[in-house]
C-alpha cells in the first residue's frame, strides 16, 4: 500500500499511520481484526512508509 501511495500518487501524499485500532463488534471474530496492533507492527508501518519514500507522515 505505502509504495503505491508513492508511486503512484506522491512522495507528498499525506499518511496517517495511527496505533489507536481496537477491535469492536463482530470484527473479534476476524483473524488479523480481532486484537490491536503491536509496538512492533506499528514501528514497522511506519518504517515501511519511510523506506517508500513517503515523507508527510503523521503519527501517534
């Protein structure tokens, strides 16, 4: 998703990569949905995002 946004959009696309997913309702039931993300897998999104090239990155 990050390199298409790069490549195919703009360096400059705005990102928000947030960390405040919680799981509600029925998404429990959803592998992969059902639990927040990790310390690591947020770091990583947003380390993938850099190494994109994408530059206008807003996090929490």
């Amino acid at each position: 998703m990050v390199h298409f946004l790069a490549e195919e959009i703009s360096t400059g696309t705005y990102l928000n990569i947030m960390d405040q997913y919680r799981p509600c309702h029925q998404a429990w039931d959803v592998p992969g949905l059902d639990r927040r993300p990790t310390a690591r897998e947020y770091s990583e999104a947003v380390a993938a995002a850099r190494r994109a090239g994408l530059t206008r990155l807003d996090r929490r």
